[in-house]
C-alpha cells in the first residue's frame, strides 16, 4: 500500500500562531511532534517511507524535508498553486501509477489527531484488503461522539461485508456541516459518521472515476503524467496545473459514485481544524480555563489563553480565546473560531501582510 499525505494547506483558522510560511500541519501543536511527524507516525510499520508521498505547496518543500528527513526527496510532491483535493490526490496517483498502475493508495490529510494508533492502522489494512479488488472506494467515518456541527456526515447503509473484524458498510449519502438541530438528530439515530476525509482506492480506478465524472481535470493530470520523469515535468506541471478544475474529492467524486464504502471507526479521532478543537487536549483549570501562560485570571471562565511569552491578566471575561504570538494578537468569542479566516482576510485587505 501506498500513502498519500495532503499537507498544503494554510492553516488560517489557527492564526496567529498559523502563519503562510509555516502553517499549522508543520506546528507542534499537541507536543513535541508536529502535524506533520505524527500523522507519518501514524503509518509507521504499515507503509515504508519509500512509498509514502507528501503533497505540498512548493514553497513548504524545505519544511516537509526538514521534518521528514526519512522521506526520499521525489516523494515530496509539490503543488504550483492550489487546487483542492481532487487535483492533489490526482497528481500523487499519476507519480504512484508509475511505479505501481494497481496500487492501493490511503489518502490521509496531514494535520489530523489520532488517539488510538493500533486501532486506526487496524481500520486502514481493513480498506486496504477491500480496496485491492479494485471494485470499490472506500472513505473512513469516524463514529460521533458529539453533535458536531464542523464537519460534514457520511450516511451509512446496508454492511457489505467484514474485514480485520470490522463490518464495512455501503455509503448511503454525503451530507454539508448540519445546524445544531440537524446535528443531534444524526447523532441520536446511529447511522450518521463523520466525514474524516480519509479515502483508500486503488489508484487504477480513482483515475477512471477522474476521467469519468472530472474529464477536464483528467484531461490536465495525463499531461501532467506524460512529463513525469522528463526534463520537462516541472514546466508542464507548472503550466497545466493553474487551470486545472477546483474541487474537492467528496464533491467531485465521492458524493457522485455508487462505488464508495465506508469503514466506521472508532480511534479517538480530531481533525483539530480550531483552537477550540485543540482546547480540548488541554487541561483545564477549575473555571473551565485551558492555560498556555503564566499571569493572573480573576473571575475568568471557559477561556484559552495562549501566551507562553507573556504574563497575562484577565477579569471578568468567559468564554474567549486569547491567543498572543509575539507580534500579533488575538482575542476572539469562542463561539466564532470557525470565522477566523475572516480575521486572516481583513488584515490582508487592510496591508498587514508582515503578521500573515
């Protein structure tokens, strides 16, 4: 099997600790590991680094080198601009299908938080057994443990079967990021997952749903494929890659296809996609206070506080985040970190891009 780890984003719900020449999948933000490390961690004795690709923007090559150093430098694949994870995916199975046009290839994003380790690479040779008949796609739904409202649901239908113990079912429906309401009802009913955008194909038919249902975008990965090799590959890349369709796998492929499985899981999973989400890897204090600083906090309720250079006072406040990096400062309702990148955009439009 082959792995695919998807490590170009920009990370702007985590400003300002998040900036665009160091974004958060290259951060350590839940020890001395970054993103980045762990989720290559994660796959350690499953899949040998010589068959692990890294899909990254180009101006991060350096970083994936540096905390990759076991990584072979051509499996660092690198993105002229983004194009969402259609395109992404379909450029690392054009590298892979020359090395391997059957392989199975896992799709894993580089930033994810995974507690149970044993039980997640159990999950992956599960799809990996299934994926080898070249039949099916498989995507990974992690089982709620809360009504989310931050993540898109996968609808499980009738099982299909069992592997490594693991009852596989077919994927009934795709559904957005519900409201509240909508959110309980999924988890009250026991059929909905959350959509953990991990996917496991084998790479020969991901091509042909590409050329299937994203013909444009599977006309640009052929050329692309072509030049892969040649002294030509980063020009081509380069040109053919700008105009290459925008779109992300789950609207473009999976929520398309009749082939597509999911496997449910159940590994202590997090996408950590807010300092809200990473709060909760926190201790907390008895007023509900996640602390990454020295200071004072008088009548100061369900607050993160990050400032590990400063000493901070805070009184009479609940419910926000302060988050101080040196240079920048934020301080947010908890409530509203999912609009962070509202934040990001106005200091772009308003010339602070030294802090960006």
């Amino acid at each position: 099997m082959y792995g695919v780890i998807l490590a170009g984003g920009t990370g702007e719900r985590f400003w300002p600790l998040s900036r665009r020449q160091r974004p958060k999948q290259f951060l350590a933000l839940l020890g001395g590991r970054t993103m980045l490390q762990l989720t290559m961690d994660k796959l350690e004795g499953l899949i040998e680094p010589a068959d692990l690709y890294v899909v990254t923007d180009a101006v991060y090559h350096s970083l994936v080198q540096a905390q990759l150093p076991d990584l072979p430098p051509e499996n660092i694949i690198c993105e002229p601009c983004g194009r969402d994870t259609a395109a992404a995916v379909g450029l690392a199975a054009e590298h892979i299908s020359r090395r391997e046009p059957q392989a199975v290839m896992a799709v894993l994003p580089a930033d994810h938080y995974v507690a149970d380790v044993e039980e997640f690479r159990r999950v992956l040779k599960a799809g990996m057994e299934v994926a080898r008949e070249g039949k099916q796609v498989l995507t990974v739904g992690i089982r709620p443990s809360r009504p989310e409202t931050g993540y898109g649901y996968i609808q499980q239908g009738e099982p299909v079967g069992e592997r490594q113990g693991i009852t596989i079912f077919k994927a009934a429906a795709f559904h957005e990021k519900p409201d509240i309401n909508k959110a309980m009802e999924y988890l009250s009913s026991g059929y909905y997952l959350w959509n953990s955008g991990m996917f496991i194909w084998r790479v020969d038919l991901l091509r042909q749903l590409i050329s299937r249902f994203l013909p444009g975008l599977n006309e640009g990965l052929t050329c692309i494929g072509h030049s892969i090799g040649t002294t030509e590959e980063a020009q081509v890349t380069a040109e053919v890659y700008r105009d290459l369709t925008r779109v992300s796998v789950d609207y473009g492929i999976m929520e398309k296809c009749d082939q597509v499985l999911v496997i449910p899981a159940s590994f202590g999973w997090d996408d950590v996609g807010s300092w809200t989400a990473l709060g909760r890897y926190g201790k907390e204090d008895r007023q509900r206070n996640v602390l990454h600083t020295r200071g004072v906090f008088l009548d100061t309720e369900n607050c993160l506080i990050h400032a590990p250079d400063r000493v901070v006072a805070t009184l009479g406040v609940k419910d926000l985040l302060i988050i101080d990096d040196g240079d920048s400062l934020l301080i947010c309702a908890k409530d509203r970190d999912q609009e962070i990148k509202k934040v990001v955009e106005a200091l772009r439009q308003a010339g602070h891009d030294e802090v960006l």
